[in-house]
C-alpha cells in the first residue's frame, strides 16, 4: 500500500522494517536538507555535493547506502536549447532519496505514477532508482533527433552554397560538446551498475541497468558521429566560400591583366610628345586607339579562353 507522509519516521528505517521510503527533495531549503544528515544520517561529503548544483555523474559507496549523481536534460521550449541538471540519488536497502532542483519531469511522472500504483515500488529503492534512470535516459532520444535534423539542415544548405552558417555550427558543435561532457562519465556510472559493482545491485537489476547502458553508449557514439559531421558541415562551407573568392579573384585578375596594356597604350598616346599619326587625319586616331585596344583585350580574352584560365 503506497501511502504519502509529510515526515520520516525513524522506525521506517530500520533494517528490520519492511517499509519502502522514498523521500523526494526538491528544491529543498537549509531546514528541509537537515533530514539527510539528522534522520538518514548520511556522510557528510556526500550531503555537501547533494546540496552542490553542480556535479559530475558518479558513483560512490558509502556505508549502507550507495550515493549516485546522474544528469538529466532539460529542452527549453520554443527554442533550439537544452540544459543538464544533476539528480543526487542515495539508495539503501529499504530507502531511495532523491534530491534535484525541482523540475526533473522523470521524477514527477514516477511520483505520479506511484500514487495510482505499487507496482514502481514493489522491486524496491533500486528498481525504483532504475526506473527514474531510464526514464531520464530516454528523454535523451528526441534532444539527439533534433540535433539530427538540423544538421541534415545545415548539410543541404551547405552544399546549395548558403552563407553564414558557421555560426550556427559552432552552436551546434557547442551543444554536442556539452552533451558528450556529460554523457561520457554517465556512460561510465551505468557501466559499473551494470557490472554490479556495488553491493546493493543484483543480478536482475544489472541486467536492466545493462539495458539502460547500451542506450547511453548510443547517445554518446552519435554525439560523436554529430561532431564529425558538423565539423565536415564547417569544412565544406569554408571550402564554398574559398571557391566563391577564387572565381572573384580569378574574374579581377583578368580583368586587370586586360586593361594593363591597355593602359600603358593609352598612357603612350596622351604623352605631349609627337607620336605617330594613323591614317585618317586627327579626327581618327582615337577610333584607331580604340580599335587597337579592343582588338587586343580580345585577342587577351581568346588566349585565356583557350587555356582555360576563365
């Protein structure tokens, strides 16, 4: 029978009770936070990084009770973001607490769920614990989807020759950067619950956790292959925008080796020095200039045509 109770009382701890606690912690204040040391009677370190916000996924054994730090991942709505929060778990034999900021949906929805159900509760605090793990993991899934489909995003529009894309891709390079960070330690605290490294795991929940692993070792193999993929996303952009600056340099550069005689020829002509005079009188040497010049910027245009320099 599941039953909600504002206060812990001492006798449910004792090793020969047979109660199920689960003590959920919230957001909890200095008063609140005293239950971890006053009726659990935890160690002190592991009190300290429970009230920490900041920890890196881990496992430690600690005597009666096994403290357990793991991320979960928060999307922010209407936005291509996320965030990863730790959740601190200490489980004994007959007692599961949980300590997080308050806005864990995985958390919720077993709390929910056990309200209407003994099932969560009947494989004890660490079945419990692996329900809330894999619930966590699989709210990875449609964050590493998204980050799929806008990378296959920014590939087409690299390859259609877009600009201005690299921020973007620093975005996204930065994302998977913060999922591998925090997927690569939890990869490794899953392993060792699945090699029931620890006292409190048995047999049947290192398999489930084994399960819970294998999804993990995905995640952190695609975050991977992202990476990669974004980093050839940025190198096939710069490549785009060389090739664009080249055919600009290489049209300028014709240009100029065009009118280089052209203007050494004009230069000659507008000398206040007797020059030659070409048939016609002075009202056709201008045309006769100017034909010279087109005829050799364009014999300059059939040269570069026939060896392909343009």
């Amino acid at each position: 029978m599941v039953r909600r109770a504002d206060r812990v009382e001492p006798a449910w701890l004792d090793p020969s009770s047979t109660a199920m606690v689960w003590v959920d912690l919230a957001t909890p204040t200095d008063e609140e936070a005293r239950i971890l040391a006053d009726v659990f009677h935890f160690h002190p370190l592991s009190v300290e990084d429970a009230r920490s916000s900041i920890q890196f996924p881990k496992a430690e054994p600690y005597p009666g009770y096994l403290y357990v730090v793991l991320h979960r991942i928060n999307v922010h709505k209407g936005k291509h973001t996320f965030a990863t929060r730790d959740i601190d778990f200490f489980i004994g034999q007959r007692f599961l607490v949980t300590v997080h900021d308050g806005e864990s949906t995985s958390i919720a929805h077993l709390r929910d769920l056990c309200g209407r159900h003994d099932r969560p509760l009947s494989d004890g605090p660490v079945g419990l614990f692996h329900r809330i793990v894999d619930t966590m993991v699989d709210h990875y899934r449609p964050v590493m989807d998204a980050l799929e489909l806008r990378i296959d995003s920014l590939e087409e529009e690299a390859f259609s020759g877009q600009r201005n894309l690299a921020r973007r891709m620093v975005k996204i390079r930065q994302e998977l950067a913060e999922m591998r960070r925090v997927l690569m330690p939890q990869r490794d605290v899953l392993g060792r619950l699945a090699r029931r490294e620890f006292v409190a795991i048995s047999d049947e929940m290192a398999y489930r956790f084994r399960d819970v692993y294998d999804h993990v070792v995905r995640l952190a193999d695609e975050a991977i292959l992202f990476q990669d993929r974004v980093t050839g996303i940025l190198e096939v952009s710069l490549a785009s925008i060389s090739n664009r600056l080249n055919q600009v340099m290489k049209v300028l550069t014709v240009m100029s080796t065009i009118f280089l005689p052209l203007t050494v020829l004009s230069g000659m002509w507008g000398m206040n020095v007797p020059l030659p005079h070409f048939p016609g009188g002075d009202a056709a040497q201008f045309w006769w200039v100017a034909g010279i010049m087109a005829s050799i910027a364009a014999a300059m245009l059939a040269v570069f045509h026939r060896n392909r320099w343009m």
